[in-house]
C-alpha cells in the first residue's frame, strides 16, 4: 500500500450520490489507512477549489482526493494546472455520468473507489488545454451543447441520466447546423456539420466511444466530426458498441487525430468543456503530455 504523509479531500455539499456525509465517511476510513493526516476540505461555492489549490502550493501536501462529479473535477484540474502543482490525484465518483472515472477504469461508487485506491496504481494522464481551460474528457460544439442547455437543472438532479437522455432524443431530432474550419496539426479544412467533439478520455454522458486507439496517456486528441445527424446516427454513437463495427457505425462521423487543433465556425459558438459551457468559438487545442498524475484502476488502455 502506498503511503502519504499529509492529504486533502475536496467535496462539496452537492456531490455523492447519496448522503454526501455517510459517504466522507466510508471513504475517509480508507483514505487514513494512505495518509497519516488527511483534511477534508468543503467547497461552498463555484472557484472556492481552484482558489484553495494556490493555498496548498505553500504547504506540505502530498495528495489530493475529490468526491465530485465531471464539474467539480474540471474545476480541480484547472486550479493544479495553475498551482503548478504535481501531486497524485485521486477522483471518488460523486456525479450523473463520471465519465472520466470510467476511462480511469475505477468503480463507480465512492466507497469502492477508495479501496481500489489502496492498490496505489498511479500513471501519468494526458490534458487537454483548450484556449486559457484545461481539460481532461472532451471539449464539444453543437448538438452536445443544444442538448446540455436543453436539460433543466432541477430535472437533472431528479431525474438524472434518464433526463440527459430524453433531451437528447428531443434536440437530435432538429439540429443546427454550422460551417466550420478545423485546422491539425497545420492542415486545414472546412464544411459542415452539426457537432463537433474532441476526446481524451473514452466516455462521453456516460457511453462509451467505440474507438480502440482511445487512451489517456497516448499524447493524441481524437476529433468526431458529426456530417450529418438523426436519432439513429446519434444513438448508434452514444451506445455501447464494439470496436469491429466501428466503420458502419461512422459513415457519417469523420474522426481525426492530432496534437494541435484550431476549430473555427462562421458565427461565434458556445463550446462544452468536461460538461461546463464557458468558452466560444474560436478554440485553439492542444495536448499537454502526460500533465497530471493520477490513481487509475488496474489494466488501463
């Protein structure tokens, strides 16, 4: 078991998937067993744990945990990044679709995170920096954004994955469509499409990617350019698939890969980063080698 001397566990009231103190609980008693001393720190508002992560740049920290979903991950990662922090990082999964604890082949509840977390298995994980953000699951345009704002929050916190889903069978049924411009690597081109998703990690709201070469550590973004849209291209491409029918699949999907992106759109476009929409066209990409480190399940990639 790999030992620490001082962690810290961030949370906020809104995290866990059920009583977010029952769960501190289980996972702390595991966590103890990791660190001699462990703080557990409760974020009350938005910032408060990009904010804190300058504080413990100037103490004697050696770990990091979070009980938090996509959001508060993102916000994480972004307050290390900034820090200039190097430190393990471990996520518990506290959120709708934790969809970067899937690619990190992790459990999904807290309290079996926390003891998958005792084995130690630590690698080094690829980040995305998307303009001034940094990112660790996907960065998206179009229909993944007409979809995020089309749920209501209240029917995302009662209804969760189900409400996520009903809005997307809705969206995709009428999308918009938008000239783009994406350069790679130095080479650009253009036309139309109805949305646009880079990807680090192997899940998207929960779903797989169907693609093998995917993997969070390989120094390579991968981009799906949605050419055409319908409740049966879109379906096909959020659901569990395997790899073998990948090319049936994506006849209308165009997939590049690259280190460096520049996405361009004729009007100004609101884009997604890790499910947090506050960035805009235009989005310059890039791919930070190996950023962070991070607890992993075993036999990732």
């Amino acid at each position: 078991m790999v030992k620490f001397n001082k962690g810290i566990l961030y949370y906020h009231e809104a995290a866990g998937q059920g009583d977010v103190h029952v769960e501190l609980g289980q996972v702390s008693t595991n966590l103890l067993k990791m660190c001699k001393e462990l703080v557990i720190y409760r974020s009350d508002e938005e910032g408060d744990i990009k904010k804190h992560c300058q504080v413990i740049k100037k103490e004697d920290y050696d770990v990091i945990f979070i009980l938090g979903g996509d959001g508060t991950v993102h916000e994480l990662i972004n307050g290390v990044i900034e820090a200039d922090l190097n430190l393990p990082i471990g996520i518990l999964p506290g959120g709708t679709f934790n969809d970067f604890t899937k690619t990190l082949n992790l459990p999904p509840t807290p309290k079996e995170t926390s003891e998958v977390l005792l084995e130690g298995h630590v690698k080094h994980i690829d980040v995305m920096q998307a303009n001034d953000r940094y990112v660790l699951n996907f960065i998206g345009m179009g229909l993944i954004v007409e979809n995020a704002e089309a749920v209501v929050d209240e029917k995302k916190s009662k209804l969760g994955k189900f409400s996520y889903l009903f809005s997307t069978l809705k969206t995709v049924t009428d999308p918009t469509f938008f000239d783009y411009e994406i350069e790679v690597n130095g080479k650009t081109e253009s036309g139309t499409a109805s949305m646009i998703v880079v990807a680090n990690g192997q899940f998207v709201g929960g779903n797989r990617i169907p693609l093998k070469e995917l993997c969070p550590d390989d120094g390579v973004m991968h981009a799906f350019i949605f050419k055409e849209a319908g409740i049966k291209l879109f379906t096909e491409m959020i659901n569990e698939k395997s790899i073998d029918n990948w090319n049936n699949i994506s006849k209308n999907v165009e997939q590049i890969e690259g280190t460096d992106f520049t996405i361009r759109t004729k009007e100004p476009m609101e884009v997604d980063v890790d499910g947090e929409i506050d960035l805009s066209t235009p989005v310059h990409i890039t791919i930070l080698n190996k950023r962070l480190r991070m607890f992993t399940g075993p036999e990732v990639c």
